[in-house]
C-alpha cells in the first residue's frame, strides 16, 4: 500500500521482505553517516528472519519519490509501565544526503506520529547521537525534548553472554 504525503511526488511505503538488501544498505548508510561503520553486524538473512519471519521485531517505512527509495525509518514499539500503553521506538531515520532539507525526514516521523496516535500509544522516542546538532536542531524544531535525565545503558557482546550466565 502506497501512502500519499503533501509533498509532490514522495511517498511512503511498508517495507516487504523483498526489500531486505534495500533495509541493510540503508543500514550501512546511516552507519557511515554516524561513523559507526564497524558496528554493522547484520547480515539479510537477520533482516529477513527478523523482520518478516515468525515473529517480526521491527517494522520499517520506506520514503520514495518519483518511485525511486530515498529514505527510510525502521521503529518497533515499546511499553510504558507508568502509562499502561504502547509506544513507538524509533531506531533508524535517515534520509540520502542529497535529498535532505526538502521535508522527506519531516514526513516519515509525522507519518509515525499519526501511526503512534492511531494505535494508541502515549509515546514516540528514539536516540540521537549528541555530536548531531542538525539532527538535534531538526528534532527540537517541531517540539521534540531531549531526555537529558536519562542515560541508555547496554550490555552486549562477551558482557551479555556474562551476565546471563550468572542466570
């Protein structure tokens, strides 16, 4: 299904399991745009169980105009316990660098707002790496607050096997 937006000629799209090497280069885009090249891990096939298997993690919209794919956003949904409800995480957003600043990025994340009002959920959140300041200016533009009071913490790698462990 092909959702019409109020930008001429952009569309948006939920991704098919087709477009798993689609998926992973727009990955290892925004990994290169981050400078986090050497986290890439993911292979299609974790894309492919992941996201279009048995149980699907993930979900993700494709941004295209004139039919050709220019951005993405890949979101999963979360709860909150002091809410009760659902909310929406957003993981990946990324937009290729020549089609920035013509509101492609602007039109996924209110196309996920409205998803996120329509099932219900209190929130809509995601990450931004706190060297981004266009990504920060951006976000805080149309009200977004950033969470200073708040650190993610992570376990990974030897130190997850580690602690499970101890299970």
């Amino acid at each position: 299904m092909v959702i019409p937006t109020k930008i001429d000629g952009f569309t948006i799209r939920h991704a098919e399991e087709s477009d798993v090497p689609l998926i992973l280069w727009f990955v290892k885009e925004l990994a290169n745009y981050e400078k986090l090249s050497h986290e890439v891990l993911a292979t299609e096939e974790d894309y492919r169980h992941n996201l279009f298997g048995e149980k699907q993690f993930a979900e993700v919209v494709i941004g295209e105009y004139h039919d050709e794919p220019v951005a993405y956003a890949l979101y999963f949904y979360n709860f909150s316990t002091f809410a009760g409800k659902p909310g929406i995480y957003l993981e990946d957003l990324y937009v290729k660098p020549e089609e920035r600043g013509k509101g492609f990025g602007k039109a996924l994340l209110t196309y996920l707002a409205k998803l996120a009002i329509d099932k219900n959920c209190e929130r809509f959140e995601w990450a931004v790496l706190d060297w981004n300041e266009p990504s920060i200016k951006f976000y805080e533009s149309f009200g977004a607050t950033l969470m200073k009071d708040w650190i993610i913490t992570r376990v990974d790698g030897e130190n997850l096997v580690k602690l499970a462990s101890m299970f």
